[in-house]
C-alpha cells in the first residue's frame, strides 16, 4: 500500500471534519444533497462514457493505492544479471530466469528474446503493449477528470434546488436559515468530492502511469540490447541513461 497516499487523503479529511465540529457534524449531513452530488456525477460519467473506462477507472484508483512498483535502479540491475547470463551461457539460458520476473511486460519480452524472434517484431510487440497500457491509464484519468467538473456542477445544481424551494418559503422567516444552510451542503458536497478526491487521485494515477512508462521503456531498452547480445557493460550504460546520474550505480566497479 502507498502510504503516502492514503495518509494525504487522510491529513486533509481529518482536518476538514475537525473545522466542521464546532457546528455539529449533524449540520453538514443531509442526504438529498449527498445524492444528488455523488448518483448525479456517477449519471453523468455512465452517460458520457463506456462501462469498461469505468471499471478500468477503479482499477486505477485502487492501483493508485497498493501498487508497490519495483524501483528503477533494482529492474536495472536485473536486466544487466539477464545480459551476463545471456552473455555467458546464450540467450537461451534465461528461459528459466522466468520465475524471477514479475511484470508481465518483461515475461513476455525476454520469451520473445528467447524464442529467437526477429528484433523489429518484438520492437513492434511491445511499443503496442506500452501504447495501450497508456491508453489505459488516459481513460481512468478521463473519468476522474469527469468527476472533477461534474461534482461542482452538480453541486450547484443542488444549491439552486434549495434555493428555490427557500424562495417558496419566504413567508417565514424562521426557516430562511436552515433552507439556506441546506442549500449550500451541495456546494460543499461537490467541492469536497472534486477537491479531496478526484484531483489528488488524477494526479496520482498520472504520476504511476509515468513511473511505468518509465519502467517498461528501461524492460525494452534492456531487451533489445540483451537479444542484440551487447556486452553487460553496455547493456548497464544504455540502462543507466534513464536513471538521474545520482540514482546511477554500477556492478562492474
């Protein structure tokens, strides 16, 4: 789980509530509004979009979470182990390093590698795989982009229902209080959902989607350079050009 994630989120819902309390909770809870903002913006996103963007959003969102990514620097010092290995005992040796991958990325590729396909195929094989995990990744933004525009539309729309409903009611002036404060709960409602949770999330799944671009260009780069069958020292150079030169190390030294 990422923990920086969750505790954000966390940090900033915590301190909101605590600013609600010395009103009451009770005050900021009322229901029509709660469904108004939260079904109305889930309405809106099955209106706009396909089902299957919806669940890829979850995924997501709940990659965002517990995803635990391998860092660039260890991935780096497993595909050089592959080149020595490939470089010692032939490329096929590594048909049983299998076990040691956990991407299905670099699964795949070192097979293809092994397999003795042609280079230029599994360019293409893979370059297709990146692009449409980008994709991917593009659609569950695109749904969190939808809920981080609708949730205040919706909201306002909400606060204009309670308006006019306090507009009717004009004749007592007792209840002009509460009907306002009713009003604008939907308001709050909408900013709070786009604000404390689509926002961080969009820029969360953004930032993961960058650090496994990252990560899958480095498998390629490995790749190409292990099935081309370029000297460990080279392969560890062309790898290391992705890293900032203070993250960089080498095995060789």
């Amino acid at each position: 789980m990422d923990i920086g994630a969750a505790l954000g989120l966390v940090i900033v819902w915590v301190f909101v509530v605590m600013a609600m309390l010395p009103a009451g909770i009770g005050a900021y809870i009322d229901v029509p509004s709660f469904m108004i903002v939260v079904m109305g913006t889930i309405g809106i996103i099955m209106g706009s979009l396909p089902f299957n963007y919806m669940k890829n959003g979850l995924k997501a969102t709940m990659k965002a979470f517990f995803h635990s990514a391998q860092p660039q620097s260890a991935l780096i010092l497993q595909l050089v182990d592959f080149a020595v290995r490939a470089r010692r005992d032939g490329i096929l040796s590594l048909e049983s390093a299998e076990e040691e991958m956990k991407d299905e990325f670099l699964k795949k590729g070192i097979r293809l590698a092994v397999d003795g396909t042609e280079p230029d195929v599994i360019a293409a094989i893979l370059e297709t795989d990146l692009e449409n995990m980008e994709a991917r990744h593009a659609s569950s933004s695109q749904i969190l982009g939808l809920v981080t525009e609708m949730a205040p539309a919706m909201g306002m729309i909400g606060t204009l229902i309670g308006l006019v409903a306090m507009l009717q009611s004009m004749s007592d002036p007792a209840s002009i209080g509460p009907a306002m404060a009713v009003a604008l709960i939907t308001t709050l409602y909408g900013a709070m959902m786009a604000n404390m949770f689509s926002i961080p999330m969009t820029y969360r799944i953004q930032n993961r989607s960058k650090e496994e671009v990252a990560s899958r260009s480095i498998m390629l780069a490995g790749i190409m350079s292990i099935q081309a069958g370029d000297n460990p020292r080279i392969v560890e150079q062309k790898l290391n050009a992705f890293l900032p030169p203070k993250e960089r190390s080498s095995q060789f030294d």
